[in-house]
C-alpha cells in the first residue's frame, strides 16, 4: 500500500448499522476535513484523468460531486453533473438502475457531451456497480465515449467490478483503494 492509499484509508470512518442495520457505511467526511488527505485524494484521480486522456469530468451525485469538481479543475477539464431523476432543467437523459439498497434513476444533459469528448466517471465508493453502470450508459447514449470510471474506494466484498466487465467495453476501472 502506498503512502497515498495509507493516507485515504486512514481518513475513512467505518459507521456501523447505516442506513441499515448489517451495512458497514464508509464515511468520506473526515477524508473531505482534511486539507492534505483530499488534496492528494484530488491530484490521484486528475492524475488518472489525465492519463487516460479525459476531456471531460463525470461526477456522480451526491459524494461524487464533491470530488469529482475539484478534480477537473486540477485537471484541466470541464466538469458534467450527473444528478438524480428531476433535478436538472431541459431536456435530459435518465437511466434507471439498482442500488444495494433499493432502485433509482439518474440525468445527465446530452447537449454536454459531444462526439470528441473522452469521458472519466469520478465517484466515492464502487459497491455493486449499478450508479457506474448507469453512468456508462449515460455517457455512451450522450454520443461521448468512455475514457473509464474513476473511484476513491471499491468494497470488493460486493464484486462491482465483476458487473461493469462487460458494461466497461475494455475502459479502465480505477480505484485508488480497496476494501
């Protein structure tokens, strides 16, 4: 483990029984407090942005967010929300999907996409993979393509990973750390 990933994961604060009982919740807070622990969590994933040649940020409401606008100005890049269902003015894509805990959908506005743009999908955690599907799927049907999805903290416990395989269509899936 680097010094980096031992960085992170020390900022992390396992909450027991939330939003559920049996659910081991992975709080970002205090990781978001600290300037120096966010700042390297920040210039680890514009790194990867960058690397793979992003042109775009995607960042995935709500905890997405959070990293994913400071991340595309680190990087250089234009930043596109991806909001819940009836959030966003306009006209809008949605894609409904399933989370561990129940169903919902998501929005991304297509006019922000375009044929040129190379996409990263920036989120906190990959537990069973459905937001980052739905994202993928949004992404691609905005006519963008997909320069790969980007996490701060995969629960392999879940296997996320083992549902994008075909949704990624050979794009990265990058996570900084895993627990």
């Amino acid at each position: 483990m680097t010094s980096t990933q031992e960085l992170l994961l020390s900022r992390i604060r396992d909450v027991p029984d939330y939003p559920k009982p049996g659910v081991m919740f992975k709080d970002i807070t205090p990781l978001l407090a600290d300037p120096e622990a966010f700042t390297a969590l920040t210039d680890a994933l514009a790194e990867l942005c960058v690397r793979h040649g992003a042109t775009k940020v995607v960042g995935l409401e709500a905890r997405g967010f959070i990293l994913a606008a400071p991340v595309a100005i680190r990087a250089g890049l234009g930043f596109i929300p991806v909001r819940k269902a009836g959030k966003l003015p306009g006209a809008t894509l949605s894609q409904a999907y399933e989370l561990e805990y129940g169903t919902a959908e998501m929005e991304i506005h297509a006019e922000d996409l375009a044929a040129d743009d190379r996409v990263m999908i920036i989120d906190d955690v990959l537990a069973t993979g459905g937001t980052a599907e739905a994202a993928l799927e949004l992404v691609r049907r905005a006519g963008a393509q997909v320069a790969g999805v980007a996490v701060l903290m995969e629960l392999g416990f879940l296997n996320g990973r083992a549902r994008l395989e075909g949704a990624l269509k050979g794009a990265p899936l990058e996570t900084l750390i895993t627990v």
